[in-house]
C-alpha cells in the first residue's frame, strides 16, 4: 500500500502557475519576433537590470574575464570538462554511419550528420551555473556542430567570470550575455545583432522551459529542463542524515523545484522529514529549499521494492538517487527517469557538475519518453537509399500495387515509369 506522509501542492495549483508561465512567456516570444532586439534589450532591462552597449562580449572582454579566475579555479573547469568530453566522445563513437545491401541491387544507408548551428543557454541569474556550460557547449562541439554561440545572464550586475570562463573553455565562437526568454528568443528567432540557430539547448527556470517548448518546431530543442526535480529512493539501509541533505542539495535549485522521498521505512521517512527541519536552520541556502520542500516536497512510504518500481515510474523524475540494499534492482526494472544515482558512495551533485555523464535532464515527466541531452542530440539521422536499374523495375512492381490500394496515382506513376524503363532494359539484356 502506498501511502503519502507528506505532498507538495495541488495538481490543479501547479496547473494554475503553468498556464501563468505560459501566458508571459507567449508575450515576450510574440515581441521579439515583431521588435528584435529592442525588444530584448527591453527586457534584459527590466529582468536583470541589464543594458549594455553590446549583449555580444568582445574577444578581449572574454580574454579580461577568463584573466580574472585564478589558476586552480580554471584547473577545476578543465577536468570537469574533460571528463564531459571523455564521456561524450565514446557516445559519439557508439554511433555508427551504416551502408548495407539489403537484397541484391538495393543500398540502404544513414549518416549521422551534425546539427549546423547550436545556441546554448547556460543559466546564471541567481547561482553562477557553470557546469552547463560543460553539459551543452562541450557536447555540441563533440557532436561536430559548426557554430556554437552561447547565453548566459549576467550574474550581480556583471558577466560572471567563471561561466563566460567555461563557455570559453568549452568552444563556444559567440557569447552574448543576456538571459531568460530573451535570450531564447533571441537564438531562436534571430534578431539584427543574432544569427538564429537550428536548435537550443540548455537547461533553466520554468520560464527558459516554456519559451524552449513554445518555439519547439520552428526550432529544434534537446527536451524540456527545468525546473529542477530530484526523488531519493532509500530503504533502511540508508539514514536520515543522507536522504535530508540529498533532498535539500537539489531543492536549493528553486522555490519550485520538487524533492521527493520514496521508502519502504516509515521510521526513516519520519526521521528524515525531521532531520530536514534541522538542516534548514543552518543551510545558507535555506529559504529557497525550504520553499521548495514546503510547497513541493513529498515523502511516499511503500510496502515493497516493487511497489517502490510503480510509484518511481509514475513520478518519472529528472533526478533518482537511489540509496537500497540492492540498487541494481532499480537499474534493471525502472524505466522512467532522467538519469540514475546508485549508491550512497555517488550522488546527483557528481553529475550536475564533474563525473562526465549530462545534467541536462527531462523534467515534468518527460523522462517516460526521452532521456537527457547527449551527443545524439546534436546529430541528425538520415536514411538514403541506391538502386540498380535491373532492380528497380522489380521494386517498382511491388511499389506501384501498394499505391494502387492506397489510391495514390501520382506515387503509382513515379513507381510505373521505372517499370517501363528499367524493366525494359532489363528485358533487352
């Protein structure tokens, strides 16, 4: 039996502020795409309280900047990167060019062709988010995309040192500072000062999410992030100590950003609410986490592992740690997340900033139909096909009947003329 020994708000509240979020965001979208960059300049203002001369920073902005991080601090940026580098390389080496000759005379292929141009959102109004900057510039460049630019806003009234740093590191060949859905809008769209982009990618707030989904099919997305979502699986075997500050680590995010405990132990699940009120007096992020576990946080006590199995399915988290006697058993009967944590020896920190695998992770429950942002998010696959004229007349038999049922004459004719003109040659032979 699953019982709810905590919830977080209503579905009918959380749909309340979606439809908010949606109705500002179809506004700003709608007059950047009529204003352009007066319009983003309009609301940099009036967001982030930002108006430069130019939202492009120079080569020797970038060069002052990266001037200013100290030796250890781009170290640190350096391995974080490589490891994302490492790890993106082998997905890419994974995916395969494919030709075969499917029956004599028929070549069937595909090529994974890069994405042209890639616009990469890196937030960083309230934290200073530079590991996104690794999950998406990196990834792309692995990816092979021709032109990377990158948005990031500006942080304390100032490009942040650290994050324009790690674009640059990255391989970004533009970066702009500007943020929020005119930042989106501006790489999607395009505007006098931005060349538009074929795709964006990135995570943000549930402003940034909603401009992406807005403007999914004029452009291309990785998938929908944000805003943050974590969900800790544990068992007896795991204490309180450990499910409170892996809760909080993830609700500090935001003040919507959901944190959920999923057990088989009701004393651990009382434990940990109680030892999460502990860490909140002393946590200097406090009134976001605590924010976020108030109106959003929820502690799901189950019977058993596998009624553990559904209710994970069913929350389809962005983030699951999963802290059991036997995490593998997770591994192998899960289906639904964003990316897995198993063990108390790793957690959703190592992977939002340093051990190689993306943080860019569906949230909203989009993990039920798409994993993260990968290499293969950059890539297009397409299919092409080669025939022989003496087989051609022969497919072209086959393919000229299916037409006729579907009632198609101008597929059947394309099919009809090489019957007349291939299966001729063939008959001459």
């Amino acid at each position: 039996m699953v019982r709810f020994l905590k919830n977080g708000i209503s579905a009918e509240q959380d749909a309340a502020d979606v439809e908010k979020v949606r109705n500002t965001v179809e506004g700003i979208l709608a007059d950047i795409g009529k204003r352009g960059d007066t319009a983003v300049r309009e609301y940099s203002q009036k967001f982030d309280n930002w108006n430069p001369t130019n939202f492009r920073l120079s080569k020797g902005e970038i060069e002052d900047l990266v001037r200013q991080l100290g030796s250890d601090v781009v170290a640190d940026i350096k391995f974080a990167q490589t490891q994302i580098r490492n790890f993106a390389q082998i997905q890419r080496d994974a995916l395969k060019d494919v030709e075969v000759e499917t029956m004599p005379g028929v070549t069937l292929g595909h090529k994974n062709i890069p994405v042209n141009s890639v616009g990469c959102y890196v937030p960083g109004g309230k934290y200073p988010l530079v590991a996104s900057a690794h999950m998406s510039v990196v990834t792309a460049r692995v990816a092979g995309v021709k032109r990377i630019i990158a948005c990031a806003p500006p942080y304390q009234g100032r490009p942040h040192p650290a994050i324009v740093g790690a674009i640059h590191l990255a391989g970004a060949d533009d970066i702009y500072t500007v943020g929020g859905v005119q930042a989106i809008g501006a790489m999607a769209l395009g505007t006098a000062t931005v060349s538009a982009c074929d795709m964006i990618a990135g995570p943000g707030n549930a402003f940034v999410a909603e401009a992406k989904r807005q403007l999914s099919g004029r452009v291309g997305i990785d998938l929908f992030a944000g805003p943050t979502e974590t969900l800790v699986i544990a068992d007896e075997t795991c204490d309180a100590e450990m499910c409170a500050t892996d809760l909080l680590g993830q609700a500090e995010h935001g003040p919507n950003s959901p944190a959920i405990l999923l057990t088989n132990s009701e004393k651990l699940a009382r434990e940990t609410m109680a030892e999460i009120d502990v860490q909140l007096k002393t946590l200097p992020t406090a009134p976001i986490a605590g924010q976020a576990w108030r109106d959003y946080g929820q502690v799901i006590v189950c019977d058993t592992y596998e009624e553990m199995i559904v209710e994970a399915d069913r929350i389809a988290s962005e983030h699951v740690q999963v802290m059991t006697r036997d995490p593998d058993y997770f591994l192998k009967n899960m289906t639904n997340y964003g990316a897995l944590f198993l063990g108390q020896e790793t957690n959703v920190s190592y992977g939002d900033k340093v051990i190689g695998t993306n943080h860019t992770l569906p949230t909203r429950k989009a993990a039920r139909y798409t994993g993260g942002l990968w290499v293969g998010k950059f890539l297009k696959t397409c299919t092409y096909q080669k025939v022989k004229p003496e087989v051609s007349a022969m497919i072209g038999e086959y393919c000229s009947r299916l037409c006729a049922i579907e009632g198609f004459a101008g597929h059947k004719a394309q099919a009809d003329l090489r019957v007349k003109r291939y299966g001729k040659k063939k008959a001459a032979a």
